[in-house]
C-alpha cells in the first residue's frame, strides 16, 4: 500500500511540473522588444496575418544595425558630397554630374571615350596659295585619325599696303571651310551662303577690317 501511494505521488509531481513549464511562442513574444531579429525568427512564415508583423520586425532590425530609436526625418535632398563620400567607401561607383549615382562598368566605358575624345593636339600651319589670285589654302592633317574635330581655330593675317597708297581701305576676309567631295551637306551649306559654284566650301567666317596700313589682323 505504501508503494502504490509513492507512485501516485510521483506522477502527480511529474504532471504538475511539465503543466507549469512556459510555452516556448509566449517566452519568445516577450523578448520581441530587445531582439527585433529575434522576433522576426519566431514569426511563422506561412500565416498570411503574420506578414505586417514581419515588416515591422524587419524595420525594427535596420534601425536597430544602425543605432537609431526611430527611423530619420530627410526634408531636403541629400548633399552631393555626402553621396560621394558614401560611394567612394563603398568603392561601387560615383555621383554624376546629373547627380545619379554610376556603377564601375558604366564608369569605365565613360572614361575610354571621355579620354580619347580628351586627346587633343595644337597645329600650326601656313597658307599656301590658293587656285584664285585672292585666295589662301591652309592644310590641316587629320594624323591618321578620321575622327579629328576642329574645335577652333586662330587665323593671323597680314595685310601689306603700298607705301604709296594713302587712302582708306576696307578689305573683306572670309573663312571657308572646305569639305570632300560628293558631300549632301556641304552642297547644301554652300547655296544658303552664296558659294553655290563652290558647292564643297562652306563660309566660316567674316570680317571687315581697315587696310589703312601693314599690320597683323586676327
């Protein structure tokens, strides 16, 4: 009889401890607060009402990694130096002069154009006369590049007055510019401009100037 007591008492005992132990899911709500990650790995994936919770978990998490209370308030746009000191440390591109952000690959197909376009050369010719009595014919090489472009351009010219002449003088100087033949284009320029028998010649410039004595005019 003493024996059957023992063992209805352990069982009573063993009965009330495994009643009593706290539920895992109600101890891992408790330390949602501390542990926003934490949380976030107690919720269940499958129930769809779980979502909202997880999104405020997450939110939680970042501002958590960041050291901040609440998330921050920008009421102006972010400084462009600010963004590029951001990128340089993460070393993945760079602000634009537009202000978007460029990633590396972009940046270095730019910078192969920028530097060959950037390969600039000074040339200095003289002229040489021309098939007219009045006409002067400058040379500029285009050294074995097709894609040479004359970004401007200094013409010096001396005009020489006889001594004997004592007589005010205006002499007009134009600037041509003279394209390949066959051209559609140059044909087209040179009408609007009056050249329509030099249909490969376009007019660049003119000027005006006094011829009242030997002097250089730019």
């Amino acid at each position: 009889m003493p024996l059957l007591w023992l063992r209805g008492f352990l069982l009573a005992s063993c009965w009330i401890i495994v009643k009593s132990s706290p539920t895992p899911g109600s101890e891992g709500h408790g330390a949602a607060p501390d542990c926003p990650s934490c949380a976030l790995a107690a919720l269940p994936k499958d129930v769809p009402n779980s979502q909202p919770e997880m999104v405020e978990a997450v939110k939680k998490h970042i501002l958590n990694m960041l050291h901040l209370k609440k998330r921050p308030e920008v009421t102006q746009p972010v400084p462009k130096a600010a963004l590029l000191n951001a990128i340089r440390k993460l070393h993945v591109g760079k602000v634009g002069e537009n202000g978007y952000v460029e990633i590396e690959d972009d940046i270095g197909r730019r910078a192969e154009m920028n530097e060959l376009m950037e390969q600039t050369s000074e040339i200095i010719t003289f002229a040489e006369s021309g098939t007219a009595r009045k006409t002067l014919h400058f040379e500029i090489s285009k050294e074995g590049s097709d894609l040479s472009v004359v970004e401007r351009a200094e013409v010096w010219l001396f005009l020489k007055v006889p001594k004997a002449n004592r007589t005010r003088t205006k002499v007009t100087i134009r600037l041509l510019q003279k394209h390949p033949q066959g051209s559609a284009d140059a044909g087209e320029d040179a009408e609007e401009t009056g050249f329509a028998e030099e249909r490969n010649e376009v007019l660049i410039s003119e000027k005006v100037v006094d011829a009242r004595k030997s002097t250089w005019h730019i």
